[in-house]
C-alpha cells in the first residue's frame, strides 16, 4: 500500500504542542498528540483512508485535544449515511466534554451541532465565519467544501478556495495540495474545465498521491470527452487511487464509465464486480455507485444479469432513512431495475410521508426528490409520457440534490432514452424494465 503523505511543520513555530502544522491554535493538546493528529489530517486531506488509527493514537495521547474530537465527529456527520450521522451526536457530546475550547474550536462544534440539528445553511455559514478569521483551518475547509458538494452549491464548490487560496501561496503549507484539488473539483463543477485540469495538475505536482486529484482528473476527461484518454490516465495511476481507502471505489465508478462510453460493455461491469461490492459491505456511497453504473449499463443494452436484486436488497433497509435525496434516487434505480414493485411502492410512500416534513430532506423531497422517483418509477413501468413530464419539469436547481454533474447525468440520460423510447417503440425492447 502506498504511504500517506507526510505532513511537514511549517518553520514559524507551528506544530507544537499548541499548534497544528499551519499555525492553528490547539487545545488540550501535546507534542505527540499533535503529531498523530497532523498524519490523520494528512490522510483525509488526499483522501488517502487509515485516518482512524492515527486519530485514536492521538486521542489515546491526549484525552482533551479538543480538534482530535472534532475531526472524529466531522468523519461521521460528512456523508449521506444516516445511520453514522446519528453517532455523530455522541461524538460531538465527547467534544464538547473534552475541554475548554477556544474560538475556532468552538465555531467547529458549532457547526457540527447546526448540522446534527439538519441546519445545513447554518453549519455552513459557521464554517464560513470560521475560515474568514483562520482561512488556513485545512479541517473546516475539507468540511465546507464537502458540505458545498453534498448541498450541490455549486458556486461556493468554486467560490470559497477561491476566498482562501491567497492565504495558502506557500507551497510548504502541509495540506496545498488538497486545496488546489478541491479548488479543482469546483472549478470542473462550475463548467471551467480548463481551469480544472490545470488546477488538479498543480496539486499533483505538490502531491503525487493525492488521490483527491486523480479523481478531479476523472471528472475532467469526463466533461471533456476523452473517455479514451480517461482510461488511459486512471490505469496508468491506479496505484495511487486504487489503494486510497476513501475514493477507490467510486475512482473505479469513473473508469468504468470511460470503458462504457467506449463500448465496451464487459469492461465496465467487470469493474462494477470488481470494485463495487455494495452488497456485501452496505456502505452507501458503493450502493450509490453500483446503481449508476448498473442503470448506465442497462441503458446502453448491456444484461446485468442477476445483479440488481443483490443491490435492490442492500439498499431496502434504506428506504426509510429519510435522509438524502440524492440517496433515495439511487435506491430507487436499484429498485426499479430489480423490477421490485413492492420495494418501488414502498419507496414512494416512504417520499410521499417524507415531503410534509420541515426538514431539509423533507424540503428536497418536494421539490426533487419525490418527483425524480416517481419518474425512474413511470420508466420503468413503460410509462415514457409521464417519465418525460416528470424528468423534464426538474427545476432548474436539481443540481440541489447534491454530489457532481456526471452522478446527477443519470436522469438526463434517462430523459433521453424515454424520448427514444416513444421515437422508436423497438427500442423499448432494450434497457431496463422496458
């Protein structure tokens, strides 16, 4: 396995016991401590994985170091999955115990609590507080911009590096890298893939194994149409992204699609059998790749075989979450292409309960949520019309339902298969639940 990136202290006085690596104030914290906590915070920040086990080291040094609790909270509330959301309050509970914070600290609980209370404006509007006084806080900007990508705010996905890049010019800042990555992903987001590709090199060149920016790269062969030099690209740098224990599968997700949109059809599912194995670890962001690539598959011909109702089980103890849009979409593609009507029905009356409520969720199930479902829905049940109505008369801020431009592309694609459907009735002979 490939190392982590090393952190290296800055020479102004940084990362001792009461500073991290780029000059924060810390609290309840010693040397060692520290040191464990900066080779977590390495990990997250290339998205390298193994952040556990040196965060316990560091709390097992330091019971009180109040950011070392912070950080563990953030792992588990940054994410679609309800269930590791839901352990993030006693998390936040620790935290807060841990000690006497001092403000930036307490700006970080803050805005974890806002979050544990589905205020996600405000969590955000912390964390932006939060980065105007300390725009080298490399932790609440991770979990802003992640907070950008799961909210689909696609102009601070830009906007917010955009605000603290000046503040980190010095290449030896240990975490650049990651900066210039997300910075990356945002610019890709915002339509300037250029600027994208540029931006993701630039921090390669700081950091080889920042998987971070592989994945960025992804996207920008993706937006670009240059599935055949995606390819080439992701197998010549697997080693890095392949042993990333935070990315790996989804970085897979995006070869696959390299090879699907090249035609090759076997490729592309031997990777999803490979790589996404959803159904036997249950983690939401394998279900949500699994569904998207094996509706892409079906969509383009290909027989998936006995694939969906594996995935359509893993996903049914979701069904009530009532959590995430973006996630009850996936589940319902999986249900969909499992021909499940029961599991589709629950579904919809799960959403249908879901959108009275004065929730975010509740919220994006008004506007997105439910209408997408009932959509994929009307698809597959050969309902093109009503598929095409619903599919059309999106808002314009579907892109509210979170994560990038290429995972959301599955309803557009979908739109124009319904299309070509009823242009061509053969064609519904092929694909899923035609």
């Amino acid at each position: 396995m490939l190392p982590v990136p090393t952190p290296t202290p800055t020479t102004d006085g940084a990362g001792d016991a009461s500073h991290d690596a780029r000059g924060c104030t810390l609290t309840g914290a010693n040397a060692e401590a520290v040191a464990h906590f900066e080779q977590a915070l390495a990990a997250l920040l290339a998205w390298r994985g193994g952040v556990d086990e040196p965060l316990s080291r560091a709390l097992h040094e330091a019971p009180g170091f109040v950011m070392a609790h912070v950080l563990q909270a953030w792992l588990l509330v940054l994410g679609r999955d309800a269930r590791r959301a839901r352990r993030a309050r006693s998390a936040l509970d620790v935290a807060q115990q841990s000690g006497p914070a001092n403000e930036r600290e307490r700006l970080h609980l803050a805005a974890i609590g806002a979050l544990l209370d589905d205020d996600y404006p405000r969590a955000k509007g912390l964390l932006g507080q939060l980065l105007q006084q300390w725009p080298l806080d490399a932790l609440a900007l991770h979990s802003a911009h992640s907070l950008d990508y799961l909210t689909g705010d696609l102009d601070e996905l830009a906007d917010r590096l955009s605000r603290v890049r000046p503040a980190w010019d010095d290449s030896r800042l240990p975490g650049r890298h990651a900066v210039l990555s997300m910075h990356a992903f945002g610019l890709g987001e915002r339509g300037e893939v250029a600027a994208a590709e540029r931006t993701a090199r630039a921090a390669l060149a700081l950091e080889p194994l920042d998987a971070r920016a592989h994945h960025v790269m992804a996207h920008v062969f993706e937006a670009s149409g240059r599935a055949a030099e995606g390819v080439r690209w992701m197998e010549q740098h697997a080693e890095v992204w392949a042993t990333s224990g935070m990315v790996a599968t989804h970085c897979a997700w995006h070869l696959a699609l390299f090879h699907l949109e090249l035609g090759d059809i076997g490729a592309a599912l031997a990777l999803g059998d490979r790589w996404i194995a959803a159904a036997a670890t249950g983690d939401v962001a394998d279900l949500i790749d699994a569904s998207a690539l094996l509706w892409r598959v079906q969509l383009k011909g290909g027989d998936v075989g006995g694939r969906w109702r594996a995935l359509a089980d893993a996903w049914a103890p979701h069904i009530d979450d009532r959590f995430c849009s973006f996630s009850d979409v996936h589940a319902m593609l999986a249900f969909v292409g499992a021909r499940d009507g029961l599991r589709v029905r629950r579904m919809l009356q799960s959403l249908k309960a879901a959108q009275s409520r004065r929730t975010r969720h509740g919220l994006t199930t008004r506007q997105l949520g439910l209408p997408a479902c009932r959509a994929l829905a009307a698809f597959g049940d050969g309902d093109h019309p009503l598929a095409i109505a619903l599919l059309a008369g999106l808002p314009s801020r579907a892109h509210r339902l979170g994560g990038s431009h290429a995972q959301r592309d599955v309803l557009h694609l979908t739109l124009l298969q319904a299309v070509e459907r009823i242009r061509r009735p053969a064609a519904r002979a092929v694909g899923v639940a035609a």
